[in-house]
C-alpha cells in the first residue's frame, strides 16, 4: 500500500474530527488545502476513502481482520463504567457494548496482522475485572452498516417510526 503520513495525519482528522471540510482538515494538519484536495482524490481513487462522506475502508487501509471479543466481567458495584471505560481505552477498539446475557461486553476492533490480534488478546486478558474472553475472527465482511439506515425499506421506517402511537 502506497500511504504516507501526510495521508494517515487528514484520515486522522477526518475521524478525530468528524470534519468532511478540506479547509479545516488543513487547519488541523498544517498541510496546505491545496495538497488536502489533492490527497483526499487521491485516497478515493485508491479505495481508502468510499465515497463522499469520506467513510475509510478500514481493510483498504491496512487493517482487514475484523476481531470480535465477547468480554466476561466480574459484578461488582460500577463495573459496567469500570470495564468498559478501560475497554474503549485499548488501540484498535473501535466499538463497545454492554449486552445483556452471558456476555458483559462486546468490542470490535480492526487489527492489521496476527501479532496486532495476540497484542489485543492479551491486553484485554490481563485487564482487572476480566474474567474472561471468547474472541472471533471474521472471514469477510458482508455488510459494515456505515450507512444504517441503507438496510431499511422506506415502509419499515414510516411503519416503525412514524405509524406507532407512542
């Protein structure tokens, strides 16, 4: 993959800042707006960058292994913001639950290679509060959901939104 960390510092304000602008991309990085345009094209012609919304293919990236970890906590009094706070804390962790069941938690993280998923693992074993994990590496992605409401007829929004006395 052909990025350098001109690329990587817009990608990171872009997410950080939840900015779509290319001038305030610019403030934020002190790359010149000129050169922001430019690497933005740049990103969505290679397939980092999916579309106008500047949603980044993570796997395009460098980082295809989607890793799911079921987290098992101890119960104690303000375990769900214990655990979980330290769970959102961890690099790599890109979603967090709390769940209801037999699992506490469950986080998804975008690891690059094996040694980055050992890394994980044993960060998340080693945590107090944990009693334990049971992880899952995906195949494929199927669907991402960037774009929730995509997965949803516009009769199922009216039927569940709009038509219900509430």
């Amino acid at each position: 993959m052909d990025i350098d960390k001109k690329d990587l510092r817009i990608l990171k304000a872009i997410a950080d800042e939840e900015t779509r602008s290319p001038e305030r991309i610019a403030e934020l990085t002190n790359v010149p707006l000129s050169t922001v345009h430019y690497r933005i094209d740049s990103l969505q012609e290679r397939g980092i960058i999916r579309n106008d919304h500047y949603d980044i293919d993570m796997a395009a990236l460098g980082f295809p292994i989607t890793f799911i970890v079921e987290v098992i906590a101890e119960h104690g009094e303000g375990y769900r913001e214990d655990v979980g706070d330290r769970l959102l804390e961890i690099d790599g962790v890109t979603q967090v639950y709390f769940a209801a069941g037999d699992t506490d938690f469950i986080a998804i993280s975008q690891l690059s290679d094996r040694s980055m998923v050992e890394s994980l693992v044993s960060e998340f074993e080693s945590m107090d509060g944990v009693v334990r994990t049971k992880s899952t590496f995906t195949i494929s992605t199927l669907r991402d959901g960037h774009e929730p409401l995509q997965q949803y007829s516009m009769e199922t929004l009216v039927d569940e939104l709009l038509d219900q006395e509430r």
